[in-house]
C-alpha cells in the first residue's frame, strides 16, 4: 500500500482533471475503509526521506486535515476518531512526526510540526503525550543536533503552545520551554532561521509566561532578549521581535514602566527609518497601549464603581513625542490607497493610532495636532493636504465637545470647499472626515450638533455634488449622508429640517447605486444602505407620500433583477446582492408605511405584488437574497397581520427550505425569527403549517450538525406558536418541554470562564424562559394544567439563574416574567410550590430594588400574582 498512496497522492496534484479525481476518489475510499492505517501511511510516506517531496507534503495536509476542522461539530468527530485509535498505531505515527522534524526536506518538516500541534492540542488537555514536551526540548539541549532540527523543534514549540491553554502545561513545563525559546533567539549562538523561529515561537509562548513576568530577574532577561532581537540585521527577525511586543503591552501592560523609555526608543527608531513591515509593528505597539488604557479607563469610569488594575498613563507621558511621530506618518501615503480598501500601510496605521491617542488623552491632543493640521491644510503637495484632513478628522473622537466645536465650526466651511480638490486622496479623506464629524458631532435630539438650519442647505448641495465624483469619493460621501440624516432621527422639530430635501437626498442615491463605473459593488452598497436610513430616520408625518413614491421604484428595480442574463457565477452573484440590497431597501419602506394608521394601506394596497416579487426572489436561489428577503417578509407579515394568511400556501415551501438549511446558518436563524412573525400575525390561522414547521424546529434542535447560535431563537419560536394557537399547542408538549429541559441543564454546566459560551448561556436561558412564557399564556385560560407537570423543573431553573451573579439583565426579566405567567397560568395548583420556594421573596425583593424601571415594573406584577396564588 506504501506504493499505491504515494502515487495516489502524486497523482492528486496533477495538472489532469480527470486524473485528480481519481486520486481524491481512491484517497477518500482508503480513509473511509480503515482510518487508523490511512493515518499510519500518510505519517510514513511524511518522514521517508526517499519519497517525492510532493507526496510528502500532501500527505502531511492531508493528515493535518484528518484531525482539524474549522467547522466545531467537524472538528470534534475528528477528535473522538483519533481518541478511538489503538494506542499502539497512535504511538507510531507520533514517533514517524518526531523523527521527521529531523529530515532535511524543509516543507517535510514544517507539515510536520504542524501535525504534532494538532495531536497536542487532542492530547494533552487529556493528560496524554505527556512526554512531547521533553522530547522537543531534548532536540535543543543536545550540542551535535544540526540548525535545521531545532528550527523545525522551535517551530513546532511555537505551533504546540498557539495550540493548547496555558493551564495544560504544569510551570516547570513552561519554564523549559521559555528557556529553550528565549536561548533559541540569542545571536551568539545561533543562524538566523533559528532565530526567526524561536522569535516566533516566543509569540506564541508569551500567554503561557504570566509567572515568569511576575518575577523581575526572569522578566527583565526576556524583555532584554526581545529588545535585542527588534535590533537584529534581519528584516523578518525585527518583525517577529516587534510582534512579540505587541503582545507583550497587550497581556503584561502593568509590569512596562521599567522598559518603557527603551521601547520608545526602539518603537521610535523603526517607524522612522525600518522596513514598512517593522514600522507597522512598531506603530502597533503603541495601538496596543492605548487599547489597554481605554479599557482601564472604562474600569475607572465612576459608573463601573470599579477602580481596576493600575492605570500608568504611558500614552499621556509619552504625547508630547509620540504625536508628532504619528503625524509624520501620515505623510507617507500610497498613491492608489484610495482606490484599494485592502492596503495597510504606515499612514493609515498611524492615523488609526492617532485615533487610539486621542480616545486615550482627550482634550490634550488638539493643541499638538492643530498646528500640524493649519500649516499642511493649504500646502500645495497633496500629500500635505491629505495628512491634515486625515489628522483631523482622526482626532475627533476622545475630545470634549467644547474643545472641539469651535474648530469644527470654523473649519467646516474650508472641508466642504476640499469637496472640489484637484486631488482624488484629499477628496476621498475629506469625505471620510465630514462623515466623521456627523457621527459624533451633530445630534440635534441632545441639543448639539455643527449643522444648523442655515447652513444645513450648503452641506447638503454639496454632498449630493460630490456624490457623482469618483466611486470611492461617492462611497465615503454616501457615509457622511448616513450620518447627517441619523443625527436627524427622533430630533423632535429639528427632523423637519431634512424633509425639504429628501426627494434629491433619494434621487441622488438611486442614481450612485445605479452607477456602472465602480468596479465592484460597494459604492451601489452603500448608497442602498444609507438609502435605507434615510427612509428610516425620515419624519413620516411629513414624508409619507415621498416614501409612497420610492416605493413602486424599488419594487421596479427588484422586478429588473430578475432579467438579469445570468452566464457565470459572477453575474449569479452580482444578481444575488443586487436583490438582497433591494428587498433590504423594501423592508424598511414597509416597516416605515406600516408604522402609522395612516400610512398602513400604502402597503396593504401593494402587498401582492410585493409578496409575488419576494416569491421570485426565492426563485433565484441565493443565499444572501434569502436573509434579506426572509426580513422583509417578517416585515410585510406584521404590516399585514392576517392578510397574509393567503400568501401562506405558496410561501410555505421557503419557510421549509429555510428552516432546513443548516449550511447557512443565518438563513436557518432568520427563518425561525420570520416564523414569529408570521405566529404573530395570524394567530390561529397559522394552525394548518404548525405540525410541519414544529417538526422542523424539533429536528433543527436535535441536530448536532446546525449552528448552536440558532438553538435559543427556536425555543422563542415555541412561546409565540403556543401564543398564536392556544390550546391546540397540547399535542406538542411532550416532544417541546423535554428539549426545553434539557436545554435548562446544559445552561447549568456552561463554562462561566469563556466569554463567548456565557454570553451563549444568557440566550439560550433568556429564550427558554420565553417559552416557557408563551406556552403558559398560550394555556392559560383553556388548559393551565396541561403545564403542571412541569412546572417544579422550571420553578428550579428559575431558582438556578437567580444564583448566578453573571446573569445578564435581560434573562433576569425573562425570569421574572416567567414567575409570573406560573402564577397567573396556574394559580392555586402551585401554591404549595411557591410556600416552598425561598428564594422567591429574596429574588423578586431584589429586582424591585433595580434602576431599571421595566425589571421593577415586571417584578412588582409578579410579586402580586404570587400574593394573589396564596391568598386563593
């Protein structure tokens, strides 16, 4: 078999279709055959020598491949197949890796190590290969072992340690390890491969060194090392020390003060004079810095009662240097950066760390920017121009308002007249900056804003001008009218200001999002979007009949695409966003016709046709346009209540297809939020759909294969199908409540550690009680005690969440909620129930005591439904 993969592994990379296919054919039936002896080959065919470098190299992706997946649920078949490997082959294929870490063929020994991370990261959470450690550090301790082994042994430190958590290995572990590391990167000793890799290794390793930079010795020879090597002769050495310092201000801020002068220095010297991608690092740093005392900063606000870990104020003790570095920066600008959204270069990282100065230190930057600003503003160099635009509009966040309004007052005028620069840069950043100042500095429903009603009507001929310039200046112009018309929402009489505009405000965007010369489609993106919040944000009262007008127009449009010749997968998917842009565009006409009485019949008079487009739409088959178009019809359901009953029977077969496509996940999770909506606004006449679409949701809940993130919405879905049809919810109970739960004790044993799986926790247990609730109100008045069996379980989960002092607000309500609807659903049946629940007076006497007016509200509603239960 030796022979055969390795032609069959050859033979996956030729140039022949026909012959690929094959290979991958043959390669997939040996996998499917016998796992274990398919690891076994593709580990040996990696570490001999003899064989083809290409066959060795994808039989190393295709063993890493074997034990990795992006995908979780993939991922974790993948690790339950390799634990059921006989421990003997296990052992085999491991020492085939090691050995190969050994060869002289560099792309073996890179697959390498990166086979060997993937099995550390199965094993040794599991208390296994507890001997791998050791035995990489052995390649390094051993004077005769050639550069090549421990540059391949440091590369795969490096993987091992990016791979697991630093609680996996025991501090002597870490301390060899950063000792092999950090002696890696010394110039005395070593070629530069190895000391790149140990430099990357050391990255990687920094999470696993918290106890070595709580001891100064240890610590100020690692920090010595790390400045040393940012010195190195080698560009991508520099690089990777840079990186390392980065993490460094990001996990160990709070020991820097002794090193700060040092790396102010270094940081100084390479943003001057390195390579761009040292000078990149090296503005990072202090990007990194400055994150870390905004978020120190926040601790210290007065709201969070908090005082938090030592704030050294590195940025504002460093200003008076660091701001004029950043705004030299800014002056080495790219000539096509305007016209790729992809560039990353030294300017555009300086201002974005201009920013990050200026959110840190407030007030204390104007005074050090603005002279840099008035001297380049009028230079005839473009690049002077560009940087003081850049400068400014970088600087304005983080300031008060009082600092920065006279400046804003007196330059807008000069900023609308750079509208009509000679210079494609200066225009594209004077956009960018108007845009900028709208967001943060016009909000007339606070009381504030630079735009006022005279020269509101200068701005915006101006915008709608420079909204036919080039396609990246009419894509960040788009973004300043996004702004200007949000400032204008909920501004009370201000709103009216915009109304006088509007037409020309919608008439120009329709025109840039119908514009060819793009290139690509953001530009047509973004005028939809902020089309869309200029319908949003627009006073109904006195725009309706301008919105009435858009409305046939983008039903029109929608109408168009489906003309669209479609000849290859680009024009598919230049259709799809098309669409998705457009039904987007509907959603918000019909959620803002269908806000007044007065305004409703608009859509109920255009419903059909506009349902007959969405169906069209979904004719088309893209997932994109399947979101958007799933959220209009959520919106036409509600606007039409339980009109939309007749659309049922030809919709039906997309909300099936929705609900079943795990694939896309976000389609499946619109889906069940569309189906809400629909219980909504039918009722009970949702009833003939019911048994279909609960078999789907139960289904979707039992899969192991469809995203978790669309679990707690279907429990939410349960509530407002009980809510619609009564009584006639019974016939689902026993298949319902038990997945309900179970889901209640899987929130018992979440990790509270892991940010992301507590704020998983929160949903599910926020949706649970949701349903819980819906089910309830949904009996209550025709059969309550179908939900006595299961009202002790949820009375417990209730007592469970009131515990957790990590709970989040809105499952507090839920909660509280749910108590109530217990109370009122089942009434004297409970009572003995609630006499036992102490926790309950505790609970509820602390949400009554909550700022939060809606929490206090709810738990004086249900405080009173308990009362009247034990009075009965």
């Amino acid at each position: 078999m030796a022979m055969e993969i390795t032609q069959f592994l050859l033979a996956a990379q030729s140039a022949d279709a026909k012959v690929r296919t094959e290979a991958e054919a043959s390669l997939r039936q040996f996998q499917e055959q016998n796992m274990p002896v398919f690891l076994h080959s593709l580990s040996l065919e990696l570490s001999n020598d003899e064989k083809p470098v290409e066959s060795r190299r994808l039989a190393g992706i295709v063993l890493k491949n074997s034990l990795d997946a992006k995908d979780a649920i993939r991922k974790e078949q993948l690790v339950q197949q390799w634990m059921a490997i006989d421990v003997s082959i296990k052992s085999q294929i491991k020492d085939f890796l090691l050995k190969t870490l050994g060869s002289s063929v560099p792309e073996a020994r890179h697959t390498s190590s990166q086979v060997i991370a993937k099995i550390a990261s199965i094993e040794i959470p599991r208390k296994q290969w507890p001997e791998l450690i050791g035995s990489l550090l052995n390649n390094m301790t051993q004077q005769d072992r050639p550069a090549f082994l421990k540059q391949a042994t440091l590369e795969t430190l490096g993987y091992v340690c990016e791979e697991i958590s630093h609680e996996d290995l025991v501090q002597d572990e870490v301390n060899a390890v950063l000792t092999a590391v950090v002696q890696g990167m010394n110039l005395a000793d070593h070629g530069p491969e190895v000391r790149l890799a140990a430099t990357k290794a050391l990255y990687n390793a920094l999470e696993f060194a918290q106890t070595n930079f709580e001891n100064e010795m240890e610590r100020n020879y690692i920090m010595k090392v790390v400045c040393d090597t940012a010195m190195s002769e080698e560009v991508e050495i520099r690089q990777a020390a840079f990186e390392c310092l980065v993490a460094i201000a990001s996990a160990y801020y709070e020991v820097l003060e002794p090193y700060m002068q040092t790396l102010f220095q270094l940081t100084s010297n390479a943003v001057k004079g390195d390579e761009e991608t040292v000078a990149l690092q090296a503005i990072e740093f202090w990007s990194s810095i400055c994150d870390e005392e905004i978020e120190l900063q926040e601790f210290e606000s007065p709201e969070s009662g908090d005082s938090g870990p030592p704030h050294s104020c590195f940025i504002e003790k460093a200003l008076s240097s660091l701001v004029p570095l950043l705004l030299e920066t800014l002056l080495k600008q790219e000539e096509d950066q305007d016209q790729d959204d992809t560039i990353w270069n030294i300017s555009m990282a300086g201002g974005t760390c201009l920013g990050l100065v200026s959110r840190t230190v407030g007030d204390a930057i104007v005074p050090l920017v603005m002279p840099f600003v008035e001297s380049n503003i009028v230079k005839p160099d473009w690049r002077c121009r560009e940087a003081a635009t850049y400068a400014f509009g970088s600087i304005l966040e983080g300031p008060t308002v009082d600092k920065l309004s006279p400046l804003v007052q007196a330059g807008l005028e000069f900023l609308l007249n750079a509208m009509k620069d000679g210079n494609n840069h200066v225009k594209d950043t004077t956009a960018w900056t108007l845009s900028r100042i709208f967001e943060l500095l016009h909000s007339p429903a606070t009381g504030f804003s630079v735009i006022s009603p005279e020269n509101l009507k200068r701005v915006l001929v101006v915008l709608l001008e420079s909204i036919k310039d080039a396609p990246n200046v009419a894509e960040k112009v788009c973004g300043a009218i996004y702004y200007l018309v949000q400032g204008y929402e909920d501004a009370g009489p201000s709103s009216s200001l915009l109304t006088p505009y509007l037409t020309d405000i919608i008439s120009c965007l329709i025109a840039a999002s119908d514009r060819t010369d793009g290139g690509d489609s953001k530009l047509r993106s973004s005028a939809y979007e902020t089309l869309n919040e200029v319908v949003r944000c627009s006073n109904i009262s006195e725009t309706s009949s301008i919105i009435a007008q858009l409305l046939p127009v983008i039903m029109n449009k929608l109408g168009q695409t489906m003309e669209i010749q479609i000849v290859s997968s680009d024009d598919r998917e230049k259709q799809g966003d098309l669409q998705a842009s457009l039904c987007g565009v509907l959603q918000v006409i019909i959620q803002k016709l269908s806000s007044t009485d007065e305004t409703k019949p608009i859509i109920l008079q255009a419903a059909d046709q506009i349902m007959l487009l969405f169906l069209k739409v979904f004719g088309c088959r893209s997932s994109t346009v399947h979101e958007e178009a799933m959220l209009a019809i959520g919106a036409l359901a509600y606007a039409t209540g339980s009109q939309f009953e007749k659309y049922m029977p030809e919709f039906y077969k997309y909300l099936e297809m929705g609900l079943q496509n795990f694939e896309e996940y976000q389609v499946c999770g619109i889906t069940v939020g569309v189906v809400g909506d629909i219980c909504r606004a039918l009722d009970d006449k949702i009833l003939p759909y019911c048994d279909g679409i609960m078999g789907l949701l139960l289904k979707d809940l039992a899969s192991s294969e469809l995203h978790r993130s669309v679990k707690p919405p279907i429990f939410s879905c349960f509530g407002d199908i009980a809510l619609a049809i009564g009584e006639h919810f019974e016939k689902y109970v026993p298949y319902a409540l038990p997945m309900m739960q179970g889901a209640a004790e899987i929130c018992a044993k979440i990790e509270t550690a892991d940010d992301e799986m507590m704020d998983y926790g929160n949903q599910l247990r926020r949706s649970i009680f949701e349903a819980y609730s819906g089910i309830l109100q949904g009996f209550k008045s025709v059969k309550p005690d179908v939900m006595l069996p299961y009202a002790q379980h949820l009375l417990k989960f209730i007592e469970l969440v009131s515990r957790d002092s990590q709970r989040d607000e809105s499952v507090t309500k839920a909660a509280v909620a749910v108590m109530g609807d217990l109370a009122d659903a089942l009434g004297s049946n409970i009572k003995l129930m609630l006499k036992e629940c102490a926790f309950c007076d505790e609970f509820l006497g602390e949400c009554l005591q909550s700022d939060d007016e809606q929490l206090k509200e709810t738990a004086g509603w249900t405080q009173g439904m308990i009362r009247r239960v034990m009075v009965l």
